[in-house]
C-alpha cells in the first residue's frame, strides 16, 4: 500500500489527462464521442420503449380470441356467398322496377 500511495503522489494527474485528451481527439473529440454515445443509449431506450408499448398493447387491446375471429370471418364469407348466389339464382333481370318492367339505367 505505502508503494501504492508514493507511486500515486508523484503521478502528474493533469499531464496524464491532457495525453488522454490528445490520444481521443482533443477536446472536439470528446465531445463528439459523448454525444455519440448519448444518443445511442437514448435511441436503444426509445427502441425498447417502443417494443415493449406494441407488446403490451397487442396483448391488452386483443377484442376477440382467435376462435372468435375465425368465427366472424367465417360468417363474413358466408354473408358474400349468399348474397353472390341469390343474385345469380334470381329469375328476374337485376334492374327491375316494382312493377315488373326492365329498368335502363345508363341507357337513353
């Protein structure tokens, strides 16, 4: 320890940071490192901060299971099934009037 601490006293704190200043840049060396590594850290927490918002609101704003939704699509598709074929099954032209006669819309 007595090695330690002489070895200490006679170290020039102010000359070793100045080497380290020279060795990283200088002083707008610094400055741009630190602003590098700032908005890296605030780009990994916005990052984060994202992933875990869309995965837990997934997870809470889910309104039907996967069985329900399976059922409402199902029910869709049969919805545009019948309507399809109660047009084609249809005896009658599509542009009918309430009186039976053939409706000519477009035509003059």
């Amino acid at each position: 320890n007595k090695i330690e601490d002489d070895e200490l006293g006679d170290y020039d704190f102010e000359a070793g940071f100045q080497a380290r200043l020279q060795k990283e840049g200088g002083r707008s060396g610094v400055q741009v490192k630190a602003a590098k590594r700032s908005a890296e850290s605030v780009s990994r927490g916005v990052t984060k901060s994202v992933q875990s918002s869309a995965k837990q609101s997934k997870q809470t704003l889910s309104l039907l299971s996967s069985s329900e939704w399976y059922l409402t699509v199902g029910f869709l598709a049969l919805v545009v099934v019948l309507a399809v074929g109660t047009h084609f099954a249809s005896t009658e032209p599509f542009e009918t009037s309430t009186s039976g006669e053939q409706l000519g819309f477009g035509v003059r």
